[in-house]
C-alpha cells in the first residue's frame, strides 16, 4: 500500500487516497505502540541470568530488525503523505484553472451577446453592471494569480509532468488577456454610447426649453398702458439675458458632436437636430429683438399717448379760456391781461417742447414701421390742429389788446 504509484487521476480520487492513507498512519500508529511493547519484553529475556530460553544477540537481533521495518514502514508512509499532498496540490491548481476557464468563457459569452442600450436609462444600467462585471474581474485576477503562483512552485518542484502545467497557464493567460481586452472594448462602447444619448438627451432638453421661449418671445401681448407694458418690458429683459446665457451651450454643440464616436457623430439624424437646434436658436433671438423693440415701441405709444392727453388737457383750458375772455377796454385791466399772456407764452414755450418730443416719437414711429403708425399720425396730427388752434388764438388776442394799447397810448398823448 505505501509503495503504490497510484497518486489519483483528479482531485476527488485524490482526497480519497489520502483519506485512505490517513486511516493506514493510523494503524501504523497503533501499531507502533504495539511493536515498541513487544520489542520491550523481548529484550527482558536478553538480559536473563542463568538459564536463557534463547541466545540474548537472536533476540537483540530480532528487535533491531523490527524496530527498522518499523521505522521503515514510517518512512515509507511520510513519503507517500508527500507523495499524496503534492498530487493533491497539483490536482487543485488544474481544478482552479478549469473554473478560471470556465468562469472566462461564461463572461466571453456575457460580452459577446451584450448591447449597448437604446437609451440613456439602459446605457446607465448596463454601465452599473458592467461596474460589477469589473469588479468581479479584479477579484477573479487576484484569485488567478494566486492559482499560477501554486503552479510555478509545482514547476519548480519538477516532480510531474511539467507540459501540462506550463501549457495551461499559457493558454489560461492567452484567454485572460483577450476577457481583458473584450471588457475595455465593451466599456469604451459603453461610455461612447452613454455620451452619445447624454448629448442626445441634452440636446432634447435644448429643444424643448428653446420651444417654451419662442412661445413667450413670439406672445403679442405688450401691455395695455405704461405700466403693464414696463413690466413686460422688464420680464422680457430677463428672458433675454436666459437666451444669451444658453448661447455658449448652444456653440458648443458642435464641439461635443466632434468628441461623439464616428458611429454616432456620423448619423444623419444627430446632425439633423443640431442644425434644428442652432435655427431654433436663431429664430429665437432674432424675435426676442423684434419682441423687445416692439415693447419698446408699444412703452414709447403709450407714453405718447399719456403726453398728447396731458397736452390736450391745457391745450382744452387755455382754449376755452381764451374764447371767452374780452379784452378790456380800460388800461388798468389791459396791462393786467397782458401779463397774463406774458405768463402763458411761458407756459406754451414749455408745452412747445413737449409737443415737438411727441412729433419726434411720432415720426421714430412712423419711419420704424410700427404697425400703429396710423394711428398714432391721426393723433399727432389732431394735437398739432388744436395747438395751432391755441397758437391762432393767442395771436389773435394779443393782436386786440396791441390795437387797444396803441389807442390808449394816442389817447393819453393828446
């Protein structure tokens, strides 16, 4: 039994060899006790005085020649034990070394069959997935390495057939390297499509806040008076400067679909949607300007307007008072209408400006093709009418009270 070549064919005959050869130490053991015994009662007859049943060297002899099988039985039973164990280790490192091939074909069969997602959401968990797939790769490596260190000892050991075990750690690193390379090629797809649907997702997002700003830039609401028309100014002021903001998102698209694998920058879809976002864009300033200069205009309208009604005001009082004052006859009364129109050549210098700073609005108006012009030409011109009205009166009074004083004058003279 302890002489045997048999050293198993795989690990599990292994393990029952050694199982096996662990209950033969055992009775060797019991053994040895038995033998050690019986060895120490011999020699009691060695060491008789007088009469000895046998030669004292025959029994010497025949312990020492027990004792050595013994020892030798021990001996043999050691290097079978070593024998065994180095079978063993060798069995395990093949063994390991299947289940690293294994594990390499199923993650071969894993990479081989995977995509890369149809969308962000997928992209994002294949990624996370891909994440334990690497982590699992790093595990298995240090496991594989571990295993090809106990082969390289086995090596050095030269106790077996060392083809084998070389062949099979070249051939386990050969299908290694190539998992690692399969794994970076996935991964690399992976972020490639994970930029391309993040930009497509950006891209999106671009489009559909662009969309919601041409809906409020392109709005024909512009206020019902000063006020309301001064807030929207204000908000769409705000606008403007969001719209600005997004200007260097919008440059930089054409950067980013640059970076993009050609597999995906080349579409003729992605390239399509930039162009519509970078019109879209376009379109959006372009009427956010004529959105803020028709605000502008409507503010400048209505204002106007509160200015033509002011005008028209003084331009109503001093008209009815002027058609219904009598210049006096007396001169006491005539030096006090004339300072009276002293006082309001003053105030018709001041309403002068005012009405001129409206024809000049008018005519901005005018000449910027406001869609009011009209309507505001017929309100300038019906104040300009009453003020010439006004301006008539007034010099056809003065007039009357020049014609009274130069009377009064001859009259005091003679």
């Amino acid at each position: 039994l302890l002489v045997s070549k048999d050293l198993g064919k795989h690990l599990l005959e292994v393990e029952d060899l050694l199982q096996k050869h662990g209950l033969l130490e055992a009775d060797i053991s019991a053994q040895t006790e038995r033998v050690q015994a019986l060895n120490a009662a011999a020699l009691k007859f060695s060491q008789l005085e007088g009469y000895q049943p046998c030669d004292p060297q025959i029994i010497c002899n025949r312990v020492n020649h027990v004792q050595t099988c013994l020892e030798e039985l021990g001996e043999l039973a050691a290097k079978r034990r070593k024998e065994l164990e180095d079978s063993r280790h060798l069995w395990t490192f093949f063994q390991e070394m299947e289940e690293a091939e294994a594990w390499i074909r199923e993650k071969e069969k894993i990479l081989a069959s995977k995509t890369c997602g149809r969308d962000l959401s997928s992209v994002l968990t294949l990624t996370n997935k891909h994440k334990t797939m690497l982590g699992e790769l790093g595990n298995r490596r240090a496991s594989l390495h571990q295993t090809m260190k106990k082969g390289e000892k086995i090596l050095a050991k030269k106790r077996f057939n060392l083809g084998g075990i070389q062949e099979k750690i070249r051939e386990v690193r050969l299908r290694w390297k190539k998992l690692e390379e399969m794994m970076g090629l996935h991964q690399q797809r992976l972020q490639e499509a994970l930029n391309f649907f993040q930009f497509s997702s950006e891209t999106d997002d671009l489009v559909a806040w662009l969309q919601d700003i041409y809906r409020v830039v392109s709005s024909d609401d512009f206020g019902h008076d000063d006020y309301s028309t001064q807030a929207l100014l204000k908000k769409h002021r705000t606008v403007v400067e969001e719209v600005e903001k997004h200007r260097a998102a919008i440059l930089a698209l054409r950067n980013q679909l640059a970076l993009l694998a050609p597999e995906h920058r080349q579409g003729v879809d992605v390239q399509i949607r930039v162009v519509e976002v970078e019109q879209l864009y376009g379109e959006v300033v372009e009427v956010a300007v004529l959105r803020q200069q028709w605000l502008q205009d409507a503010l400048a309208i209505y204002r106007m307007f509160s200015e033509v009604h002011a005008c028209e005001v003084w331009v109503d009082e001093k008209e009815q008072w002027l058609e219904k004052m009598e210049v006096p006859e007396e001169l006491d009364e005539v030096e006090v209408v004339q300072h009276r129109f002293e006082s309001l050549d003053q105030e018709m210098n001041s309403v002068m400006g005012r009405i001129l700073d409206v024809n000049q609005v008018v005519q901005q108006l005018v000449d910027g093709g406001h869609p009011s012009s009209e309507e505001v030409r017929s309100c300038q011109d019906h104040l300009n009418s009453r003020w010439n009205r006004v301006v008539e009166l007034v010099e056809h009074k003065k007039n009357q009270l020049s014609s009274i004083l130069k009377i009064q004058n001859y009259l005091l003279e003679c």
